[in-house]
C-alpha cells in the first residue's frame, strides 16, 4: 500500500484508481481504513476511492501524547494527503469521525471539494458529560489496553439487529477496532476537543449527502436531520436495519445510496 508525508505523518492510504473523480473516505473511531471494504468491493471498480488509515490507526503513524491529535491536525494531514496524491477536485465522505474531520476540512479548505458525503456524524461538539466520559475511556485505555473498550463498543456501535443475525460482520467491525492504544487516546481526545460546526454548515455550497442508520444510537437520525436542515440542497437517507456502522452492517443499502449519489457527479 502506498504511503504519503502529510504534515510530517506518515499515512497509508489504498487508491483503488481508475479515472473517475476521486472519493476520499474517511473512517470512524476507532476504526482503520478497513470499515470500507464493502464499499471498495461493491464499487471500487466504478468509482476511484483513496482510503486512508488516519493518523494513530491501522498502518499509519500513531504518535503518542494527546497534543498530537485535533480536527485541525486531521484536516490539516487530509490536506496534505490530497495535495501529495495530486487531484484538484474530489469527492470528500466521513463516517462518525471521518464526518467530524470533513466538517473540519470544510472550514479549513473545502477547495476542491465538489461533493461531500457525511454519514453517522453530527456537528455539534460534545456535551460536559460526553466530554467526561471520553477522559475516562482514555484513563481505561492507558490503564488496560484497548480491549475492553472494543468490548463496549460494538454493543454501543452496532444496531441489536446486526449483532444477533450478522455475526460475520460483528467480526470484521472488531477487527477493523484493533488499532494501536496511542490513536485511541489521540482520537478521543481530538474528539473531546472538537468544536460546534453548526454555523459553518450554511456556507457549505457543495452537493451533499447525509446518511445515517435508522438504528444508530451515537449521532441518531435527528443528528442528521439537523445537517441535512442546515446544508442547503442536501439529500438525506436512512438505511433501515443498521446502528452507526451503516456502512458495514447495512452495505447494500449504503452503497446503493453512495452510487446513486456518485453517479450524478
Ligand atoms: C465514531 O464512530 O467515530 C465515534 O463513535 C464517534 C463519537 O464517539 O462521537
């Protein structure tokens, strides 16, 4: 796999290639660029994805200490990773984190952006006790490693439907959890820190889907109304059967979505 030196972090990345414009996929917490194999095998040989690890995930750089780790800083390696590839005009799509990180892009950026994709995200930043509750995942995964917290959230993650019938997926979202201790503790507190993007959402100009799973109990589908209410033109769709990971437990679902949406690109 291809590697890039994004603002001095190192970043694995899978360009699938072809000569469609380019659809840069962001992953979630704590995922690796893993999350989206369904999506490149359904539709890599349609569209272009590049795929990056994000910092502190997958093969990636995994600096230690949390000063390391911020919205910007992601925004900020994207944008590296974007001009390092070498394409002006692309499409940018983020799941849960990845929508935080394209949130941030767009206030930073959006140059180049000539659709955007957010899934299972928000823009609201987190609540005192959500706050609370990130520091104490933290301390956990100092103290004991990362597996418990996995533990916790694939109940946290994943719809009730999916983890009693989709046992082969509950599999693949754990292994595309297991991640160095370092990204956790950054991600979360890049999460922690991330700021309100509700006002900038109305200067987003740029053809827009929100997709979120009807199930999806960390940024539910009123989450995603809101974005939808506040981005002007948006689509917004709701994939039946399926928790946060939308795009892993419901595929067909989300790629047909995604497709349809490309298509019009
Ligand atoms: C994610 O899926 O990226 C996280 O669960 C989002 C969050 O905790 O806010």
């Amino acid at each position: 796999m291809p590697t890039a030196n994004a603002s001095g972090v190192k970043l694995n990345y899978t360009d699938t290639g072809g000569s469609g414009m380019p659809v840069l996929l962001l992953h979630a917490f704590p995922f690796n660029s893993a999350m989206w194999e369904p999506q490149i095998e359904s539709l890599g040989d349609k569209f272009r994805f590049i795929v990056p690890d994000l910092k502190g995930f997958g093969d990636s750089d995994a600096p230690e200490g949390e000063q390391a780790y911020s919205m910007e800083s992601y925004a900020d390696e994207v944008k590296a990773l974007v001009d390092e590839v070498g394409f002006d005009r692309f499409v940018l799509a983020g799941l849960s984190m990845g929508g935080y990180i394209a949130l941030a892009y767009m206030r930073r950026y959006a140059d180049g952006v000539a659709a955007l994709v957010l899934a299972d995200t928000r823009a609201e930043a987190d609540p005192p006790e959500g706050k609370e509750k990130r520091s104490n995942q933290q301390k956990q995964v100092l103290q004991d490693g990362t597996a418990g917290l996995i533990e916790t959230l694939t109940g946290a993650l994943l719809a009730e439907s999916t983890r009693a019938n989709k046992g082969d997926v509950v599999k693949k979202v754990q292994a595309a959890m297991e991640n160095p201790a370092a990204g956790f503790i950054g991600a979360l507190e890049a999460m922690k820190n991330r700021i309100d993007s509700t006002d900038s959402l109305a200067k987003i100009d740029v053809p827009t889907l929100v997709i979120v799973g009807e199930n999806d109990a960390i940024t539910p589908p009123e989450a995603a109304r809101k974005l939808h209410e506040h981005i002007g033109g948006s689509e917004l769709v709701v994939i039946p059967d399926a928790g946060h990971i939308s795009n892993m437990e419901s595929p067909e679902a989300f790629n047909g979505a995604l497709a349809e949406f490309l298509n019009k690109r």
